[in-house]
C-alpha cells in the first residue's frame, strides 16, 4: 500500500468517525461511529456543555476536536518519520474541515480560521472536496 493510499484511507476512517460523533453529539447523544464494519478509531467529541454564541465556547469545541483528530489520525509529537508527519497532518487537516462543516457554526469556524490561517476560500475548498 503506498503513502498516498494508505493516507487516504486512514483521512476517510477519521473523517467518517470526527463528522458522525460531531453531528451525533450536537444531538446530545453518544455517537457510535462505523465505516462499513471497519474497526477505524474512533471518538466522541461533545459539546452540549458549550455555548458556541462566545468565542471562549467556540474555542473549547475547537479544542476538543483538535485532540480527537490527533488521536484518531495518529499524530505523535516528536515522531521523526516525514512520511507519517505528512499523512498524519493531511489526515487531522481533512477531519478537521468534516468536523468544522459537520457543526456548521460561524464562531467556531471564525475561531479555526483565526487558529490555522487558512482563508475562508481554501476551507470552502476544502469543505466542498470532501
């Protein structure tokens, strides 16, 4: 399985997981995400706790989902294999784009925006290639 692959396999588990535990906890629920059986990692991101009307709700969220997306895509700091550094962040980057969309909530997507430094029009981009 080669680099581009193997990334975008693991972009599509941690995307179907983020975006099906974002839109199941806005509910108030707990999300039990699946990818047609595949035992991808999974987390549950909730926020009913927050007001996501303030930036300090909205950055919380921002937060959370941060640590689920490196959790879920493997992220390690310090680790030193490029290959997994690249397919990794493309993978934490794309589920962060489904989770960000998934909430569809102007202040926590002004708060990812103001964090990443990408432009509104890369994250439509993004969004929309999904």
């Amino acid at each position: 399985m080669n680099i581009t692959k193997a990334a975008a396999t693991k972009v599509r588990q941690a995307t179907w997981t983020i975006l099906a535990a974002a839109s199941i906890s806005m509910l108030g629920s707990v999300a039990q995400a699946s990818d047609s059986g595949d035992s991808a990692p999974q987390r549950t991101v909730g926020y009913a706790d927050l007001d996501l009307t303030s930036t300090k709700g909205a950055t919380v969220l921002y937060s959370r989902l941060t640590s689920a997306a490196n959790a879920v895509c493997g992220r390690m700091v310090g680790d030193r294999d490029l290959a997994r550094i690249a397919s990794s962040k493309a993978c934490v980057d794309q589920s962060m784009v489904h989770a960000i969309t998934a909430v569809n909530d102007p202040m926590l997507t002004s708060v990812y925006l103001a964090r990443t430094g990408m432009t509104d029009q890369r994250f439509a981009t993004m969004a929309m290639n999904r």
